[in-house]
C-alpha cells in the first residue's frame, strides 16, 4: 500500500501496526527521519477502505540503544 505514495516512502518508514483489542481502532507506528509535517489524508483513506476501521497514525522515535525500543512522541 505503502507504496502508491513514493513522496511518503521518502519522509517515513513504519515500525509497527496493531488492533486494539475490540478490533475497532488499527495503529499503525512510524518513524520519520525529516522533520517535516506530512500529510496522510490519502493513506488513511485508503487504508480505511482496506481495513473498514478507524486508522491511527503514531509517530515514534527509536532510541539509540543495545535494544529496540521505541519511545513514544
């Protein structure tokens, strides 16, 4: 899917993606390494017909450590 949108491959890169629980919100967990404001209308759009829930997006920053975790923003 993601790679429909070339402009968004460039300024971003998703970690992870998960349901909650009642399978109503889908989150998906990105990484951008520019520092600008990217629009996601479109994505979440079609990932919305895909999926048939709501779409969140979160940006995360993977800290630099022997592990791989991820801080939330």
């Amino acid at each position: 899917m993601l790679s429909e949108y070339p402009h968004l491959q460039q300024c971003m890169r998703i970690v992870d993606a998960e349901f909650q629980f009642d399978r109503h919100k889908l989150t998906f967990f990105f990484e951008s390494h520019l520092n600008v404001r990217v629009d996601f209308r479109a994505l979440v759009c079609d990932l919305f017909i895909t999926y048939k829930t709501r779409i969140w997006m979160q940006q995360v920053e993977v800290l630099q450590s022997g592990f791989n975790q991820c801080k939330l923003w």
